[in-house]
C-alpha cells in the first residue's frame, strides 16, 4: 500500500471536517489552509470525495463543505480504497484463488503477502474518523493545548 499526496490530503481533509461535524460547512479555502493542501488540488479531492457520499456541499457566499455522514461511520480505510484502491501489497494477497501467477498454488510469499493485508485492513478498517477525534483530544489534553493542527 502506498499513500499519495492525493491520499494523504484526503485523509486531512476528511479529519478536519470530521472535527466540524454538525457545525456548519467549511469554506475550501480554510480546508485548505489548514491541511497545506493547494486549493485546486483539494477541489478535485473534495469533488472525488463527495461523489464517494463522503462529504457533501453547499453552494454560494456561505458555502463550503461538510461530512456527509456521521465520523463514526467512516473509516480510514473506506477512504483510502476509495481514493487510493485496494491496500493489497500484492495482487494475489488474501486471495484463496489467483489465476494470473502460474506460481500461486505453491508461493512461499503468499501467506506473507496475506498477513501483510491481513494486519494492514486490521488497522485502518477498525480507525474510523471518530476515534481519530478521540485521539486529538487525548493528545490535546495531554499537552494542555487547546488546539490541533492537522
């Protein structure tokens, strides 16, 4: 699995509106600001992301974006398929039949590959965004900080 840009500002992105969840929207240009993400390349993040049903819009002088869904409905890893595809380190990973590689009945590097996938959906299929605000506030809480940057 490797994590783009693309990815990554997806993921900040979806955090920071997951942190405005029922607030309101937020204007691109504050998303963008406060995820470092150029604005064009965020727009068409935000336009991938919303044909996904992961956020929505609201058009004209306050409008902006929002999570079209509750943060403890989405998962880290719902997102990056979506915008990455599939985490598999390799083709055949987590297949019981792969008839592309001649090699596949008998590869020592299957099971690997497996528990590579395997330990990698563990991970971002049980994150969602909602417990990635439960970390910010443990962090916050931690160091006295009031604020959180993305």
């Amino acid at each position: 699995m490797n994590i783009t840009y693309k990815g990554d500002y997806s993921l900040k992105a979806m955090l920071d509106l997951a942190m405005h969840y029922n607030k309101g929207v937020l204007p691109i240009q504050e998303l963008a600001k406060k995820g470092d993400i150029p604005n064009k390349f965020l727009e068409q993040i935000l336009l991938t992301l919303k044909k996904g049903g992961f956020v929505g819009s609201k058009r004209g002088i306050d409008g902006g974006y929002f999570l079209a869904r509750p943060p403890e409905t989405i998962t880290v890893g719902e997102v990056i398929r979506f915008i990455e595809g599939p985490i598999e380190p390799i083709a055949c990973a987590g297949k019981k039949k792969y008839e592309k590689c001649r090699d596949f009945p008998y590869c020592v590097f299957k099971d690997i590959w497996s528990q590579v996938y395997t330990a990698t959906s563990l991970v971002v299929d049980t994150v969602t965004f909602a417990e990635l605000l439960r970390r910010i506030e443990n962090i916050k809480s931690k160091n006295g900080n009031t604020s959180y940057s993305i």
